[in-house]
C-alpha cells in the first residue's frame, strides 16, 4: 500500500493549526517534546530566525496548496543556502522528517477537530496502520481497533505515535460499526517504559511501548485544551527556548489566536445578566516581564494573562457610566492591545504589571491594564483593573519600571 498522500487535500483546521503555531529555535530535537509542539513550529538545529521562518513557509505552502515534497526539497535548498545552515544528517532524510511531521500532525489536529464536531453522531474512532511491512508490531496490533471517542486511551496514542508513524484513525457512526459489524474494543494496556535522555541523562519518564519519546500526546486535544496549559509549558521552557515562546512576534501570533474567541466572549457576557466566575486568557507576558519579575523575587509558573466575566462585566458597566474611558469594543480588544502596548511597566508597590494602550487619539492621561500575578490555589494571572492615568503618574520613578515601549 503507498504511503497516504498527507496534506494533498488541505482542510481549513489542518490550516488554522499549523498557522496558529508559534516559532521556536532549538538546537536538538529533544529540547523541547511533549504536547508543548501542538503551538510550537521548530526544526533541530535551526537557530536562526529567518531560516525557520523560510522553512515554515515551504511547510505552509505544503499544507495550504497541496504541493509535493519535491515541491518542498527546492525550497529547502534554496533557504539552506541563503541561511547557510550546516545540518545534521542526509538531504533526503531531513527533509522527510521536516515535511512528514508538520504534516501528519497538523492533518491529525484538524481530524481530531472535526471529530470533536461530530461525536454526537459518530462517537467511535477506529485506528489504522498503513498495512504494510514497515509497520511496526505494536503499531499493528492497534490496527483496526475501535474505541468511543472519549476512551482515555487517545490521550496518548493519537497517531501520529513517533517519527515516519504513518497511522491515521477514522470515526464511525452505530450505524457503520453495525454494518462492518464492529465492536468496540477494550484499551490496550499502556505499558510504561522509561525513557532517558542519552545526550543529557534527563528521564523523561514512562512512555507507552509503541510510542517514541515525547510523541506521548494528542495533537488535536493540546492544539484544543486550555490556553493555561501553553501558559504553564512556557514557563517551564529553557531560557532562551521561553524568550522565542513569549519574543514578540509569539505574543502576536498568539494574540491573532486568541482575538476571535475572546471578543465573542465579551459580546455573550454583555447580553448575561449575571457572572458565573468563567474566565478566558487574553494573552501571554513577554519574556521581558517574566524576566523582571523574577529578579524582584515573584515565583512565576504561569504566562496566560486571563480576565474572569466578573471583572469584565465590572469594566462594561463603568464604560456604559462614562467611568472607563474605553469602549465595548476596546475591551473586545484586549488580546491585540496587550500584544502591542505602548508601554508594560513594573508596579512596586503591587508587585503586577501594567499594560499602557493605546486605545483612541480623544483620550486625556494613558489607558491601562494591571495584571496581577497568580496567587496560590489561583489559575492564572489576573487583570484587576483598567483605569487611566496621567502620563506624569505613570513616570513616577517611586512607583513604576518601565519593562519596555515609551511613555
């Protein structure tokens, strides 16, 4: 059986997926594993920024528009020798590997997607291998089984489950199993098997037998999950892997992410007549702020920036009283505003964050944000308040460091 044609026929999620992806430069495959590359684009060894980013669009294209990976070996050579990158292993293999990952797991992400909008109808997936003898054992005996939708089981043997994997999976309605006369299965048991990092002497822990390290993940479900979770991961990252997560141009692609969403959040919570304690993250803080606050002392475990629909509806009541020089839909904003400040400044006497935006050319002092550190037993970072000030205020050297951008 040929191998499947993976990103011949593009789909709008795979798209989103790959799209909504953040750019992140390591040196080894292995500084980074785990469900943190559902956000994350990075090739091994590429550490210079223009060379990943000319890499991503030859994967891009490859996705969107269907093209070969001939098609994709011309434009890696092509970005090789503008960049002048030195890489490890044979041309035909790395550029398998670049194009064969991106691919399937943007594929298997926008899948997962699609499944989710369906379940109702269709709450069976059944897993399939390629049916050849490159298979491998453990792989094969997963062919063909059926399991519902919300076995635990998909958690980490989502394909793909290692490097070359070429499974894929397929969702049944009761009526397809009942005419293939299927039956859904009993989950295979996991067995653990410890991993560690030759290179490092890092254990990474038990990883299922059949899967290779730090393929122990869903795509499709991390790509979906709590926006918190990226928030928890990039923090956790290697310093200078976290300043790529939360550079810049990362808290811009996250907030071009997190922009729809949040201002369809803000309309419902305009029409509720009461808050329930829900919240949605409405950005990241940059390396820059993690970095301060971690030299005056704060113990950061969390990037997300969220704000809860108590405090939300607060800030549309007061807009509606003329007391928030903001509007409804400045607010609806806050992703795009807190991506691109005019200035992020350090509170002393709060220990939190303020975010200086600009959020119109009538506007009298500077509109802001403050962003309150997350508290033990709290789940994210908090804005607390949005209130304008006095541009003198807000250079008061008593009070306030300026992390970056001008007053």
């Amino acid at each position: 059986m040929p191998d499947p044609q993976i990103g011949s026929v593009p789909f709008q999620e795979a798209i989103d997926f790959y799209r909504g992806k953040l750019n992140i430069r390591t040196r080894h495959y292995d500084d980074m594993l785990g469900a943190i590359h559902a956000k994350a684009f990075t090739v091994a060894g590429a550490v210079k920024m223009g060379l990943l980013t000319d890499l991503r669009t030859a994967v891009d294209d490859a996705i969107t528009n269907g093209t070969t990976i001939t098609d994709f070996r011309k434009q890696f050579d092509a970005a090789i020798a503008e960049h002048g990158w030195t890489y490890k292993g044979k041309r035909g293999w790395r550029t398998r590997v670049i194009f064969d990952t991106n691919l399937r797991t943007a594929h298997m992400a926008g899948r997962w997607q699609q499944f989710q909008r369906v379940k109702d109808t269709r709450p069976f997936l059944q897993y399939q291998t390629a049916g050849d003898n490159r298979v491998r054992p453990e792989h094969a005996a997963w062919d063909h089984l059926v399991l519902h939708i919300d076995d635990a089981w998909w958690d980490t043997h989502m394909p793909p489950n290692g490097w070359g994997c070429r499974c894929t999976v397929r969702s049944l309605s009761p009526r397809q199993m009942r005419r293939d006369k299927l039956e859904p299965g009993q989950s295979p048991p996991l067995e653990p098997s410890e991993r560690v990092n030759t290179r490092t002497g890092e254990v990474y822990g038990d990883v299922p037998k059949g899967i290779d390290t730090g393929w122990n993940y869903n795509v499709g479900k991390a790509w979906l999950g709590p926006e918190t979770a990226f928030g928890q991961k990039a923090i956790a990252l290697p310093p200078k892997l976290r300043a790529d997560a939360l550079g810049n141009a990362a808290i811009r692609t996250t907030a071009n992410r997190l922009s729809k969403p949040f201002s369809s959040w803000v309309d419902d919570v305009a029409k509720q007549d009461q808050t329930t304690g829900e919240f949605r993250v409405a950005g990241y803080m940059h390396n820059k702020v993690i970095e301060r606050a971690l030299a005056r002392g704060v113990n950061v475990d969390d990037a997300a920036i969220a704000l809860t629909d108590t405090q939300l509806r607060a800030m549309l009541q007061q807009t509606k009283a003329g007391k928030l020089l903001a509007s409804a839909d400045e607010l609806s904003r806050i992703p795009a505003l807190i991506a691109d400040p005019r200035a992020i400044l350090w509170d002393k006497s709060q220990r939190a964050v303020i975010y200086v935006l600009d959020v119109g050319t009538a506007r009298s002092g500077r509109y802001y944000v403050m962003v309150q550190f997350r508290q033990p037993n709290e789940i994210t970072n908090m804005i607390q308040s949005a209130a304008t000030e006095s541009a003198a205020s807000l250079k008061d050297p008593d009070r306030y460091e300026i992390i970056s951008g001008t007053l």
